[in-house]
C-alpha cells in the first residue's frame, strides 16, 4: 500500500504523523504510543506544538524512519546532510565536569547578559522583601477596611526577617512564582518544584535537580557518548551542543547550570551562605528557562 505523505492526522490512537518544520523533525503521536517515540535520542516534549521534537540530524533521521515510516499516517522529513560530531571534550577521570578556563572565560562572555540578570537577582533581595512588604500591608488594610476596622495604625512595622523561617518562606515563593512565570506555566514545572526549596535548603535542591537534567540528557544522548566517556552532566551537554540539539543560549545556560552546581557539590574554602542562596536562585530561573527543552513531560 503506498505511503500518503502530507495528509492530515485523523487524531485516533494508531495515528502517527512524522513532519518537519524548520528546525526540527516533528511527531504527532497518542499518548498510549509515546514510548515508540521517547526510545529515539534527542527527543523532548514541545507542548506548544503538542508533539515530539528531535534535532535534525541524520540519526535522528535513521531512528525515525526505521522506527515510524512503515505504519505512520503522514512520513514526510527529509534526509539532512552529515555534519561531523567533535569528541567531547573531558578530563580524564573528571566526575564534575569541570569547564576549562578558556571555555568559562567563553561562556561567560557569550552569556553576559545572562549573568548579569542573575547577579541584579542576588543584590536585589532587600527589594523583593521590600516589596513583599508592601503587599502583606497593603492586604492587610484591605482587609481592615472590609472588616470594618479602619484604625490600623500607619506606624505599625511590617518586618519581615529574611533569616526567620517564615520570612524565607514568602520570599521563596515569590521566587518560585517569577520561575513558574518564565516556564511559561508548565504544569510539570509547577509540579516539580512545589516539592522544592531553592533558598531554604538550596543544596538539596541544585544536587536533585541536576540529577534528574542529567539523566534526562542521557536518556536523550546516551547512545552518543564515546566509548569510555562518562555519563555526565558535561560531556552529554556537550554532545547536545555540537548536535544542536537545543538553541545555543539553551546549551550555553546548560553549562552555566552545570558549573554552579560544581561550586555547590565542592565549595571552596571563602564560599559564603549568600552565594550559596544565590547561586541556588540562579540555578532556579535557568532551570525555567531550559525547561521546555530538557525537563517538560507531557501531560
């Protein structure tokens, strides 16, 4: 029976449809498929395009067609053209995948903006406490007023001890809250990090976070790991660069991701507690930026 390329999906669960934008190679799939579709490397969930997105690399190519072209629907990609893929390079015996010099000096001037929003977020806690502040205030001369009780006294202190339990608490969720914003309101964003605390116990969250990127980034480029290369963080990120598996500034954030968490696991000796949270509250928005490309599932 001859292959209908371009036709539409019928929407019912045998239907598969394997097409291509400009970017990448896409496939519409029903859930109850989905593992056909999570067995091929470089695959993430785009769930604005409500479909399975993988590079356009020619074994993405090889892995679809042997995979989906005898029974999709529609099957229309077109073969890409080789590009070779550079060794990763790592240190040998190198569990923390540590950036050399000259790669962080490039990292760092290539992500300056990056890093400058980053550094705006970390001097500028006493102003979201402030702000903070000024919303507890505001809610509660609201509701004095409803309650009828409008002699709330203008000299009343609202404080709140950013070194107090309930003080980081608000102050964490307001930070989750600007996270989820950039995630875009992904729901297994919301999910995943309401369990969490990034400025409360900032160490459990970076390391548990970064395990489960760098598992997803193994489960995704695993199979293209030289023979003898660890399954690290690095190196696989390092593959899914020399791929363009993902947007440069989304592997360039990777790195940056990957060389906070370093600084976490191995301290130096002069590492403060305000790094820490900072660099925790760093680790947390790159986190929502990147999101959608290694860490969203579908619903």
């Amino acid at each position: 029976m001859a292959k209908t390329y371009g036709a539409p999906i019928q929407g019912g669960p045998d239907d598969i449809q394997v097409i291509e934008d400009a970017s990448a190679f896409l496939v519409k799939i029903h859930p109850r498929q989905k593992e056909r579709a999570s067995r091929i490397v470089g695959r993430r969930w785009d769930p604005g395009k409500v479909a399975w997105v993988y590079p356009k690399t020619l074994q993405a190519y090889e892995d679809l067609k042997q995979e989906f072209e005898k029974d999709a629907s529609v099957f229309d990609i077109r073969k890409p053209k080789r590009t070779p893929l550079p060794p990763p390079e790592v240190r040998a015996g190198d569990e923390d995948d540590w950036l050399d010099e000259d790669e962080w000096r490039d990292l760092t001037e290539k992500t300056s903006d990056i890093h400058s929003e980053f550094q705006k977020v970390s001097k500028n806690m006493e102003a979201i406490q402030d702000s903070i502040q000024i919303l507890t205030k505001t809610t509660a001369q609201l509701e004095s007023k409803i309650s009828g009780n409008e002699n709330l006294s203008e000299s009343q202190e609202w404080e709140i001890n950013i070194e107090s339990v309930s003080g980081r608490a608000l102050i964490e969720e307001a930070l989750k809250s600007l996270a989820i914003e950039m995630a875009e309101n992904d729901q297994s964003f919301i999910s995943y990090i309401s369990e969490l605390s990034p400025l409360t116990d900032p160490n459990t969250f970076v390391s548990k976070t970064h395990e489960r990127l760098k598992n997803e980034l193994k489960a995704q480029f695993g199979n293209l790991l030289q023979p003898g290369d660890p399954a690290n963080f690095f190196p696989l990120a390092k593959i899914a660069d020399a791929e363009q598996a993902y947007p440069v500034r989304i592997c360039k954030t990777l790195f940056t991701m990957n060389q906070s968490r370093n600084y976490l696991a191995h301290p130096p000796e002069d590492l403060s507690v305000h790094e820490v949270k900072a660099r925790a509250i760093s680790y947390l928005f790159c986190l929502a930026f990147v999101w959608k490309y290694v860490g969203a599932q579908p619903e």
